[in-house]
C-alpha cells in the first residue's frame, strides 16, 4: 500500500506548532486539516488521556461557538499518538489565517475554570477520565511558548 502523506512527515525534525497537514475537495467547498502539535514527537513526553480528553471536550465546546469559525468547523480531535489535535475547517485556510482562533482557543482553555462541559455520565463514554488542572497547564504551555511568538518554522512542515 502506499503510504499516507502523514507519515511522510519527518516526525524526528518536526516542532510544537500549527501546520496544514491536507486540503481536500469535496464539491465546490476546500476542507483543510490543521495538524495542532502540542508537543515535539519521540522527544517530549506525549500527552496523557484525560488531558487529551479533557482539551477535547474545552475545544470542541469553544470553536463549535465561536462567531466566526462555529459553522466552519468538521472536526476537533486528538491524534492517536497524543502529541496533539486535527482541526478540520470548511474553506482554503493557511496556518496564519487560523492563528487568532488559536490563540482565543488556548487562552479559554489555560484560563477555563469549572465542569468541564459534558463531563457527565450522561454526556459522556468517559466522563471520569478528564485532568482540567493539566489541561489548563498544557495549553498554557502551548500558547506561551509556540502560539504568541510564532515562528515560520512552526508553521509549515519541515523539509524531509
């Protein structure tokens, strides 16, 4: 089989940051996929579940309300190796565009107080399963140390 464009990545050269992983047609709209990599691969430590849960449930909550970019978002998600998120949003987007909703998302997230939303049993498969204290942490992390001073080197991907 051939491989996907995701794992032609060179995950050894590749830093915290926001890149476009993919831009699909479907009919006449673009869908772009933004990769949100929270931590360097096989260099950090990956993130742990119930943090990853917990961003999650924060994320998903504050994009699907946001004025803007609501009614564009398909998919908020984590990636299965923990070092971040897939955003998916209508429309041909670059990394740049997307930084203002970034950095509104991370700072509600490092600041977020309170039940989580839907962390409920009846919300939710694996309401227990959730670490807002470390949530607040990473994504404070996250927008001090690669969001605000932003550089082009994490911004697209590097040459393999």
């Amino acid at each position: 089989m051939k491989k996907i464009a995701s794992f032609t990545i060179d995950h050894m050269k590749l830093l915290p940051g926001v890149y476009v992983s993919r831009k699909d047609h479907i009919g006449e709209e673009t869908i772009t996929t933004f990769d949100i990599r929270m931590t360097r691969p096989n260099f950090e430590p990956v993130m742990n579940t119930a943090e990853v849960h917990t961003i999650e449930h924060l994320a998903a909550t504050y994009l699907r309300n946001h004025e803007e970019y609501g009614s564009k978002v398909v998919y908020f998600g984590p990636m299965g190796c923990r070092t971040g998120f897939y955003l998916l949003l209508a429309g041909d987007l670059s990394s740049r565009d997307i930084l203002p909703l970034l950095t509104g998302l991370y700072e509600f997230m490092a600041e977020y107080s309170g039940e989580v939303p839907g962390a409920s049993a009846k919300d939710c498969g694996n309401y227990l399963d959730m670490n807002l204290p470390m949530a607040n942490y990473l994504a404070k992390k996250f927008l001090d140390e690669v969001l605000k001073p932003i550089t082009e080197e994490h911004l697209i991907y590097p040459e393999s």
